[in-house]
C-alpha cells in the first residue's frame, strides 16, 4: 500500500468544492472515531450486578428481565 504524504492530501483536499470538504471532514472524524474504539478496553464493572436475583430467576429468565429492565431506563 502506497503512503500519502501530508502535503499531498492537503493539496487533494483543497482542491474540492466546499461541500465535499465538509464530507472528507465527517470522513475522516469517523475513521478517528473508528480507531479510537478499537484501542479501548471492554470493562466488566457490571459484573455480579444482578446476582440478588439468581436465586429468583433462571439464567434465560433473568436475561429476559435484565434487557426488559433495561428498555425502561
């Protein structure tokens, strides 16, 4: 895959009309965004949050009423 330098999609870019800048703009904040996500972690802080009523429901049935709790909020 070939490098882009910087002075050359500057000059790309700058040579689109107006509206099309705003949507190499959008482009490129949703290729950080995009990157961005890939580097964060998957955290487990709800872990053991429903565990008061594992003695009330099966597994199925309280995932049933986790989601069902959760349309609520």
């Amino acid at each position: 895959m070939e490098t882009v330098r910087d002075e050359e999609l500057l000059k790309l870019i700058e040579s689109l009309p107006d509206n099309m800048k705003r949507e190499v703009k959008d482009f490129v904040e949703y290729l950080l965004y995009k990157s961005s996500k890939k580097e964060r972690k998957l955290s487990l802080n709800w872990k053991g949050g429903l565990s008061e009523y594992k003695d009330k429901y099966t597994s199925i049935e309280l995932q049933k009423k986790a989601l069902e709790w959760r349309t609520y909020l």
